[in-house]
C-alpha cells in the first residue's frame, strides 16, 4: 500500500482527476489519501495500532471502489471497473487481516 501511496503523492495533479467532482479542492484529497496509504503501511509493518490501520485502509479502499472506480466503471470504462473489482478485493483482505492483528500502544 505504501508504493500506491507514493503514487498518489508522486503524481497529485493526475490522480485529482478521477477525484468525484461533489469533493472540493481535489488536489487535498489525493495527498491526504496518499498519506492514508502510506501511514496504514508503516503502522501494519511496525504493529503499532496495525488491527485499527488495518480497518481503515479497508474503509478507503472500499470507499475508492464506491466512488471513484463504480461510477466510471458503470459509465463503460472497463479500465476503471477493473479498479472496483480490484479496490474492492483489496479492501476484503485488508478488513480480513485487520481481524487476525492486535492493537499495541
């Protein structure tokens, strides 16, 4: 997840694209998701509050599926109906393993 973060960070203005137009200020979003992925990483790999970064990264992510990717992918894009499905499963798995960590500290 850390790597798609710096993704986000890395290429702001291009991830503000997809950003749902009822958002306001798109640019915000892309960097405060980005350090959403990239601090659940190091939370989940150092155990520190990991069942809880764990859940909320499988909230994003679902939230991503819904809707940014759903909508397009909807609309035709199959490119983008691909991202639900994956968005979608990577949320289940984060959710899933968040029930197999412990919260510390």
């Amino acid at each position: 997840m850390a790597y798609f973060g710096f993704g986000h960070l890395s290429n702001t203005n291009e991830m503000a694209e997809i950003v749902p137009d009822f958002l306001p200020m798109p640019v915000l979003w892309v960097l405060i998701t980005g350090m959403g992925l990239v601090l659940s990483a190091i939370a989940i790999v150092i155990g520190i509050k990991a069942r809880l970064a764990a859940q909320l990264l499988g909230l994003m992510l679902l939230l991503f599926a819904v809707m940014i990717h759903l909508p397009y992918g909807l609309q035709g894009d199959q490119a983008e109906l691909f991202e639900f499905f994956e968005n979608f499963a990577l949320a289940g798995a984060a959710l899933y393993f968040s029930s197999h960590l412990k919260n510390t500290h």
